[in-house]
C-alpha cells in the first residue's frame, strides 16, 4: 500500500467530507466510548485529534452512503473477515462498488457511496436486513436519525493509530467520486426485497403502548405539539401498526402541528434548518424543488381536516355546554399565595433582589467546579429566578418546580438547599417547614459581611436564569459560559471568562469550543468572544430533544403530586395532624407547593 493511502490526515480529508451525511463531526472525549452530540463540530479536513465519527443523515433525513458498521466484539475478528468477504460477493454481484477500512480492534467499516441520497427509511431497511444475513454486522448507526455516526478512514481509533484503507487511497476516492447509481441501489433492494419485507413484518409485531393508556399528560403549552408526534418529526420512528406509510406518518405530524397553534412557517423553518429531519425525511421521496409545495398541500388538508373536526365536534357537544361552569385551576389559589407574600412595594423588592444576586456573585468564588459546587450555584440562581418571578425574597417553590429549573433530581436538589442554608452566612434561609402543600418557605438572604460590598456593586443588567433546556444538554459549564457573555455589554476574551464564572481555565476553553461548534457565541479578529444572538436556544433544545425531558419530569412530577394529595386526602384530617405527623407520614413523598405554573413558567419561559 502507498504512502499516501496509510496517512491518516490525507485520508480523512479526502474520504470524510465526501461519505458524510452532513459537514458535521462527533468528538468522543473518553477514549471513543461514546460520541456525545454536545461535541458536536462543522467537519472540516484537518485531522482531529481525538476519535472522530461523522454524522451519517443530513438535515433533510437522508444519507449520501450506506455505512457498514462490522464489529469484532460480537463474534470476533474471524467472524468478522467471514462477513465482510460474504457482503463484498454480494456487492460485486449486484455491481455496486464500495470502499473498505479496518480499524487496530480487528473490525471493518464498508462503505457503499451512492449517487442519488436515500431517506432514512430506506436506508435503515436496507441495513437491518442486511443485518439477518450478517451476525457480525451493527445496524444501530443507520437506526438513529439523529445520532447515526461513524468513524471514516484516517479517524484516530480509541485503542491508539488510525482506521485504516483496505484498499488504495486513489480507488477509493474514485468510488467516492463516481458512486453508486440509482439502478444499483434498486439492484440492492430488488435482492435483499424478502428480508426488508421481513424487518417490516418484525416492527408490525412489536409492542407499541397505545395512546389510550398514556399516563397523564404533561402542561399543555401553547405552540407545542404531543410528544408522541414531537418525537415523530424529530427521528422518523413511528409505529408502523398504526401509520402504514411514511405518507401517513408526516401527515399525522402536520395536522398535530397545526392543532397545536403553530404556522405554516414554523414548520417549513423547522424541517428547512435540521430541527426535524425526521419529518424532512419524510418528503425526501420528491425531488428538492417539489418538497416545499407538497409541504404546503398537506398543510391545507390539515386545516381542512381540522375544521371539519372541530365543526363536527360541536354539533355533538352543543347541547352540553353550560355558560355557568368553569374549568378546575390553581390560577386563584396561586394569585393569593402572591397577595399574601408582602409585595406592596414590587420594585423595593427587585432592589433587594438584585442586591441579592451581587452578593451571590461576590460569593460564589467559595465553590468549587466540581459538579457538587456547580449545582448548588444554579439552585441559587433558580432561587433567584423564583424570586424575580414572583417579586418577593420569600419563595415557596417546592423542591420538583426548582428540580425542573435546573435539570436535577428533586431528591438532589433538596440535599443541596439543606448544604446551603447550614452555611456560614448563607445566601438562603430557611424560614419556615412546609406541611401537607404547602412547600419550605425560604428566605433570599444578603450575608452581614457582603451586605456593604453588595450594595457598592452596579447591578448586572438582564434576567438571571436557572438551567435553560438546551444547557441540559450542553453543561453546567457552558451554561455559566453563555451567561457571561449574554450579560457583558462587551465581547470577553477567555481569561476574562475565567475571572468571571470562577471555572478552571480547561472548563472554559471546552465550554466555548461547545458554544461555538453551536453556533451561540463567535470570535472576532480581536479573538474576543460575543453572543450570537440570531441562534435560538429554545430551537437548540428543540433540536437536541431535551424539551421532551423537560416534559417528561414535569410529567411524573405532577403524577407524584396527585399521590401525594391522595394520601393526604385519606391521612390527614385535622390541622394537628398535619401540623405534627406522625411517624408513618411519608416524608420521600412529600413536595411543597403543587405548582403547574412555576413548573411551566421556570421550565419553558426562559428559553432564550
């Protein structure tokens, strides 16, 4: 073999832009265990330095070629050389062309370059199917829309040195540059058309949970579609006994889509930049300029569909209608839990406040940036959002609403507010012990020996926010990171960085390798940082799916809340007993105030 077709450099620069489903590159920073969407970067053709895998669908849902993943950890390397030769008969007989690696672990990676893109349907038939001929043969990586990814020749492999060419850097380039034309790719169906008819029988027999039996939904908020559907658009899994054709399925998102408020252009913006491409997939079959036009021909029949519903609906249900009744909410209870907390002079209070988050900044030099410190600094600034929300120091957030704001366990977050109001000089107090629903009621505290220094301080203009979704994903770090740099009227070099968010040097660095690799901060000449503002972070969480997580703990927190009141309905019948329980009350249960609309508000609000 040449020179050339053994260095690694010269191999990931010609070969990776070229197989790639879109320009984007996965870091894997623990030796190639996994490959994190955080890191995240544009693929450039300089090397990295680390186990790189690139992403195998492009934004639209397709790929540019077929990724072949055989892995000697299932049958060992034997089994692994038995496959491959059996795949590269059946290639050859099919007159595809293909290119080959290996990697130091005694697996191979097949590639099989294609001339027209296929969706990712299409493209995950083919490799299960593929998969029941080939045991040593990982279909995952064209089974995740979003995740999909693999390393190419000339990526650095996690046990040391590089995958490696099978075969000359020239044949294989010409493979990558005259690929595979759609006659073969029906070539390749047409032989494999009894097993994908298999792997399609298989998914009508697994299990999918009907809808029907769905634990209670989360807050329904306006804009947002079902997670069922929002999940649909995003990885184009759907339930196969349910929506016969990917037709069904993407109609089945635009009619959630429309019914849930949003715009004919939300929609084209969301499959347009990425954010679904499970949906974008879905349209794939029609050529690129025929795409937006059927998009739109499925949005009228879904307003159509929507009004006809909506006009039949109330037929049926008008004769039912009270004008006298109304519905069941906390708005009354919530709206005099605020009236009874002194506020009669809203802006002393925000005064308070933001002398408060002075003395916060001025104390939090004293944690560490170990995950222990960095969360409790984020307890304390969705203490600080709480307060601002509802214009008073005293907060009576229970422990699931604060959970929620900073993407911890409600169990994890009640162990930090106890390490932060046993301080010396805390920043919180605890005033009084919740009981029944009613939550702790804390207390924003300015300590004696910051109280001077605090109000010296000119207070930082802007919002102060818990964990925003998308740094669910992203990290503590990078959130502190992004703040720092929302709230300086300046663009700030990285020590500055340092200095500010009281983060090691390296915590820095990775962070704003993060945000820039996202699109949410830039450097100018100066080499000097600044917010992009144009990026969305509320698209951003969209996109990495961490909204859903978010909706998902509010879920179970809200099923964890009817429990409870159930118990207490059941338990508890005088102001004595509740005032003092006895020894079977059931402490892990308890949550203070049963708060949808902090959970909504803290959660969804401040997206950025």
């Amino acid at each position: 073999m040449s020179r050339e077709s053994s260095d690694p450099a010269r191999l990931w620069s010609a070969l990776a832009p070229l197989l790639a489903g879109q320009p984007r590159v996965r870091l894997s920073r623990d030796a190639g265990k996994t490959y994190p969407q955080k890191f995240e970067r544009d693929l450039t053709d300089a090397l990295p330095t680390l186990p790189a895998a690139v992403r195998i669908f492009g934004k639209d849902g397709t790929c540019a070629a077929i990724f072949l993943d055989f892995d000697s950890s299932v049958a060992g390397a034997e089994w692994v050389e038995a496959d491959v030769r059996a795949l590269q008969t059946w290639l050859h007989s099919c007159g595809a062309r293909w290119i080959e690696d290996y990697s130091p672990s005694g697996g191979r990676h097949v590639y099989i370059p294609l001339e027209q893109r296929v969706t990712f349907t299409e493209a995950r038939d083919l490799v299960e199917a593929l998969g029941t001929r080939h045991r040593s043969l990982d279909k995952t990586p064209h089974q995740n829309l979003l995740h999909g990814c693999m390393r190419t020749p000339g990526s650095p492999h996690k046990r040391g040195g590089h995958q490696q060419l099978a075969m000359s850097l020239n044949m294989a380039y010409d493979v990558v540059r005259r690929p595979n034309s759609p006659k073969i790719w029906a070539n390749l169906t047409a032989d494999l058309a009894a097993e994908i008819a298999a792997v399609r029988a298989l998914r009508l027999e697994q299990s999918f949970i009907p809808a029907t039996t769905e634990a209670p939904k989360a807050p329904r908020l306006a804009g947002r579609m079902s997670r069922p559907m929002q999940q649909l658009a995003l990885t184009g899994l759907y339930d196969v006994n349910r929506y016969a054709t990917d037709s069904d399925a993407r109609q089945a998102v635009i009619v959630n889509a429309a019914a849930a408020g949003m715009e004919l252009v939300d929609v084209e913006r969301r499959v347009l930049q990425g954010i679904w491409p499970g949906l974008a997939s879905f349209y794939a079959r029609y050529p690129s300029r025929h795409r937006m036009p059927a998009l739109k021909r499925d949005w009228a029949n879904a307003l159509s569909h929507l009004r006809k519903s909506q006009e039949k609906e109330a037929r049926k249900n008008s004769v039912h209608i009270s004008p006298t009744s109304q519905p069941s909410t906390q708005a009354g209870a919530l709206l005099a839990l605020k009236e009874s907390i002194d506020s009669s002079n809203p802006d002393a209070e925000h005064r308070y406040i933001r002398t408060w988050r002075n003395a916060l900044r001025l104390k939090e030099s004293g944690y560490s940036d170990s995950r222990t410190g960095l969360a409790r600094r984020m307890v304390l600034r969705a203490l600080g959002e709480a307060a601002h929300m509802t214009a008073s120091r005293f907060i009576e957030f229970g422990d699931r609403s604060l959970a929620v704001a900073t993407g911890l366990d409600h169990t994890t977050v009640g162990a930090h507010l106890r390490a932060l109001r046993s301080e010396n000089n805390p920043l919180v107090t605890l005033v009084e012990q919740g009981r029944g629903t009613k939550g702790d009621l804390y207390m924003l505290t300015i300590p004696e020996d910051l109280k001077t220094a605090a109000e010296d301080l000119t207070w930082r203009k802007g919002k102060i926010h818990a964990l925003r979704p998308v740094f669910r994903e992203l990290g503590l770090p990078a959130a502190f990171v992004y703040e720092a740099l929302e709230q300086s009227p300046i663009p700030l070099p990285t020590m500055e960085l340092v200095r500010l968010t009281k983060l090691s040097r390296t915590a820095v660095t990775e962070a704003l390798e993060i945000l820039a690799a996202w699109k949410m901060i830039s450097r100018n000449t100066a080499r000097v940082w600044s917010v992009v503002t144009s990026t969305s972070l509320k698209e951003l969480a969209e996109y990495f799916g961490v909204l859903e997580a978010v909706a998902a703990q509010m879920q179970r927190y809200r099923i964890e809340r009817i429990v409870w009141r159930d118990w207490l309905s059941k338990n508890v019948t005088t102001v004595t007993e509740l005032l003092s329980p006895g020894e079977d009350y059931p402490w892990e249960m308890f949550e203070g105030l049963p708060d949808e609309w902090s959970l909504s508000d803290m959660a969804f609000g401040q997206t950025g």
